[in-house]
C-alpha cells in the first residue's frame, strides 16, 4: 500500500463536514436543534474558509438555499 503526505491524510473535504437533512427528517427536529444545526453549520464554514478550503467544486448556493428553506 502506497503511504499518503500527511497532507492527504488530514486533507477534509466538503462531504466530511456537511450534515444534511431530509425534508422529513428536518420536520421532526424541535427548534432549538434546528437552530443548533444553523449555528455547527456556521462555524464549520467559516472554520473551512480560514483553513482556505475551496468551495470551486461544491454547489454552496445549493447547499445554502436547501438549508434556508428548512429554516422556514
């Protein structure tokens, strides 16, 4: 077996981080978990922009959009 760089080995990508909810799952959470969701989403993309992720092959608008109408 080939040895990774270190770098790969610690490489995160976007599917690591991400948690994603059905339509129907989201509806049983209570607000207070919602809001949780919001607020570990928030801080993991902001974590992944100072680390200099690049978001160039994930559709973040997506990503987004699904998110804020599951806040609705």
């Amino acid at each position: 077996m080939a040895e990774l760089g270190n770098h790969d080995m610690n490489a995160v990508t976007y599917d690591d981080v991400h948690v994603d909810f059905t339509w129907e799952e989201w509806t049983l959470l209570d607000p207070s978990q919602k809001n949780l969701y919001k607020d570990v989403m928030l801080e993991t993309y902001n974590n992944l922009i100072i680390i200099g992720y690049s978001w160039e092959d994930h559709h973040v608008e997506e990503h987004y959009q699904s998110s804020r109408r599951h806040v609705r």
